[in-house]
C-alpha cells in the first residue's frame, strides 16, 4: 500500500511519507467567523474529511488541527456595526460551524485554535523575527515581513517576484512599508479598530491574519507538519507567507505536503451575492436537501477539480443515495435469511480493495465511487440468481461499513412518524382495490414527508430522503 498526493509545492505526485505514521501532524484552514460559512468554504471542509478517514482507514493516525479566525478586519467590522465586544460576535459563527460540521458528517479536529487565544505566541514569533532582521516597523508603527530576506518566497505559488516590485510609474516612497509585497505581521491600532486590541513591545494593536496559522499551527503540532490544506485562494498570499515566517523562525521545512482543492461554481458560474447563487448549508437545508446529500454533492469530484454545483447535482445525490441505501437494507435482510440454498459464500472483497486503491491514487474519488456502483451492481445480480447466501451478505456488510468509514453515507436512525405509517396502509388499500390514481397521489404526499415508498414482493418499503 502506498498513498500518492499532488504536492502543491513540487507540482508533482509525490509518495506520502509522514515524520510518523501513528501521529500525522495535519493543519487545516479553518473558517472565518464573520458569518454562516458557505458551500464553497465546505467544499474545501468536505475534501480534507476524505483526507482523514482515508489515511485512518489506510492505517495512520492522524493528529488535525483546524483554526478559527476570529480577529481581523471583517470581525472587527461585525462586532463594531452590532455595538458588541469581539467575542459575543463571533461566538454565534462558531457555534453554527460547529452544528454545520455535524450536520454534514464531518470529523470533529483534535483542536479547534480560535485566534485570540494565540495572541501571545503571535507576539513571540514577530519577536524572533524582529530580532532577526527579516522584520521591521513601519512609520504607521505596523510591522512587516521583508520578504527579500527569503530567498525561497514565491515557491509555493510558482511566482514571479518581479510581479511584486513596483515599476516606474509606483514609486516605493507611496508605500509605508519598504516593498510593495513585504506582509503585515503586526496591525498597529486605529480608531477604527475600536476596543479590539492586545498590548506588544511595538505598541497596541493586533495581529495580521498569515501569523496567525503559523503560530497556532507550530504551538499545537510542532515545527514540522506532515500536511497543510486549503482552497487554492490560500496559496498567495497567505500559504506563502506561513512557510516564511515559520522558517524563518525555527530553521526548520515548514510543510511536507502541501494540497490544495479547486475553486467551486454554482450552476457554472461563479458564487456571489448579486448573482443570487449564493449558498449557505442553512439555505440548502431550508430548500429540503439533507446534509448527507449536500455531503455527496459536495465529496464525489476530485478535490484538484473544479466543481460546478447544481440542483440537478443534487438530485442526483439524493438519488444514488437512494439506490445505496435500498443496497444496504437489502444485503441487512439477507443476512438475516438462512434459507438461501447456497453453500459458499461470495466474497466481493476484491472490489472493496480496488476502492481504497484509487483513493490511495490523489484521492481519486470518482474511480472509488466507480468500484463501489460496481459492487453494488455485481452483488444485487448474485442476490436476483439467488447465488448470495446470508454469510455472503454479512461479509459485504462488514465491507461497506469500511468503505462508508470513508464516505460517511450512512442513513441517519430516523423513527417513521405515524402520520406516514398511516398513509402507508392507506395506499396498500388503495393498491388492493386498484385504484392507482389514489395510491400515486398517496406516494406523493409520503414523499412531500421525507419518505421514498417501494414495492416489493415482500410488502412496501420505506426510505427516509
């Protein structure tokens, strides 16, 4: 077994080889709390679940780390327009993270670092900086990056430096700081800032947001870290200035692997406010899509792809969803059955295989999702020729539920209301006479509830949406 990623950093596949597998250090770019996170924000949060569970499934341990901004212009704006304290504004973002991140199936992190606990070990980092000469303090008393002190700025993003530098038509002294593309590490404050502030040898102020992964990403998992994931909007400025100033600060590689997911589309253009196709989990939610499904929707194209979310996408979810749960309750009453004739069990273990073998690939999700249609395919035709015994569908069972410790697909236990037991019985009378105008209208109103009604030889069968 051998797991491949894309580092970002060496444009290239790279075989993963952690400082140690039983604890692979991972920091993921977390929201910021300023607001309800979107789909595009979960897209990213989506794509580093697989990562967890595939390497856990694969045999590692992986220890995560995922941040919380809380301080920076945007909450600062927030808290100040509400006439609250910072801390009373973001509280309500981070809770509904929180609950978002449950309602879509997505491993809680070791640790969550919220910003403002971290203020201290910030001002550490611009000391050591400071005291390196890579730092220094504008005439606005704000502090700077010169990022001309690190010959290796502009590698991860493929960059130009040139780019940075202003031409004859810019002048340097228009800029307080010394380059045009020198990074801000310290904020000094300003009345627009209002009580939003921490005490420093420079004066008060705040920190700016690129220290701010560094010094909770160092102080949780270490100088070192296995792997380091975000959007591709991540990679400039914000990636590239993590690894300079942690280098420069511990002499140590900052990141091994470095990944990156592609940007996401709605209905193939591109998600913003005035175009109406702006989309909060809460909005999907409230438009009657589950989250498993808006999960699916978001988890089944390669993280390295762009992705063109659609309703019709997401129709699509709820129906392979749909064809995968009637798979699992199938394979559950067989199991159950011992009357099957059949000597030896079939093992589909093979395709089970196949499925982490392309994930072990990049995280080639849609080759996984492949093999797994496969079997379903495969077993549900030994199942009709009566050639799948209940010892086969325990196996498979066993099966799915490793492959699911991956997907994170499973139904939720969702007890079926009366209301639609009622209705239920109402159609079988309704079939019973023939009147199948009456037992349509019926299906439809069970739908209208959540629920899927299908016949079969055994009686109706129902499935919650």
């Amino acid at each position: 077994m051998s797991v491949r990623f894309f580092d970002t950093y060496t444009r290239q596949l790279e075989t993963f080889t952690p400082q140690d597998p039983a604890a692979v250090k991972l920091y993921t770019c977390g929201p910021t709390v300023y607001n309800f996170a979107h789909i595009g924000n979960f897209r990213a949060y989506i794509f580093e679940d697989l990562l967890q569970r595939h390497l856990e499934a694969r045999g590692y341990g992986v220890l995560r780390v995922m941040n919380l901004t809380d301080v920076d212009d945007k909450t600062i704006r927030g808290c100040r327009q509400l006439g609250v304290r910072l801390a009373e504004f973001t509280k309500k973002f981070k809770d509904a993270f929180f609950d978002d991140l449950a309602t879509l199936r997505i491993k809680r992190a070791q640790h969550f670092p919220a910003a403002t606990d971290y203020v201290e070990q910030m001002i550490e980092m611009i000391r050591v900086l400071m005291d390196k000469g890579v730092a220094y303090q504008a005439e606005d008393k704000s502090l700077y990056f010169r990022i001309g002190k690190f010959a290796d700025y502009g590698k991860l993003a493929h960059l130009n430096l040139e780019e940075l530098r202003p031409s004859g038509r810019i002048q340097s002294d228009e800029y307080e700081k010394e380059s045009i593309g020198d990074f801000a590490l310290w904020k000094a404050w300003d009345e627009n800032d209002g009580d939003v502030r921490w005490d420093s040898p420079w004066g008060p102020g705040r920190p700016g947001w690129h220290i701010e992964c560094s010094a909770m990403a160092t102080a949780l998992l270490g100088p070192e870290l296995d792997i380091h994931c975000g959007g591709v909007d991540n990679i400039f400025p914000h990636h590239e200035a993590e690894i300079a100033q942690s280098e420069c600060v511990t002499g140590r590689k900052f990141v091994r692997t470095w990944l990156h997911c592609a940007h996401l589309m709605v209905e193939g253009e591109k998600m913003s406010k005035s175009a109406g196709n702006f989309y909060t989990l809460r909005d999907l939610i409230e438009k009657g899509w589950s989250g498993r499904e808006i999960r699916y929707a978001l988890l089944t194209v390669n993280y390295r792809l762009p992705l063109n979310f659609t309703f019709d996408g997401l129709a699509g979810a709820r129906s392979a969803l749909g064809r995968i749960d009637e798979w699992v309750v199938r394979l559950t009453e067989r199991s159950k059955d011992a009357s099957t004739p059949v000597a030896d069990a079939v093992d589909f273990s093979a395709h089970t295989e196949r499925f982490f073998t392309a994930l072990d690939d990049d995280l080639n999700i849609s080759g996984a999702m492949g093999q797994l249609f496969d079997l379903i395919r495969e077993s549900n035709r030994a199942m009709d020729a009566g050639k799948f015994n209940a010892t086969s569908a325990a196996m498979l069972l066993v099966q799915w539920e490793r492959i699911n410790s991956v997907l994170g697909f499973e139904r939720d236990a969702v007890a079926i209301p009366a209301e639609v037991l009622m209705l239920v019985e109402q159609r079988q009378a309704a079939r019973a006479a023939k009147n199948w105008a009456e037992s349509d209208r019926l299906r439809d109103a069970i739908a209208e509830l959540g629920w899927i009604v299908k016949d079969t030889k055994d009686g109706a069968k129902l499935t919650a949406r």
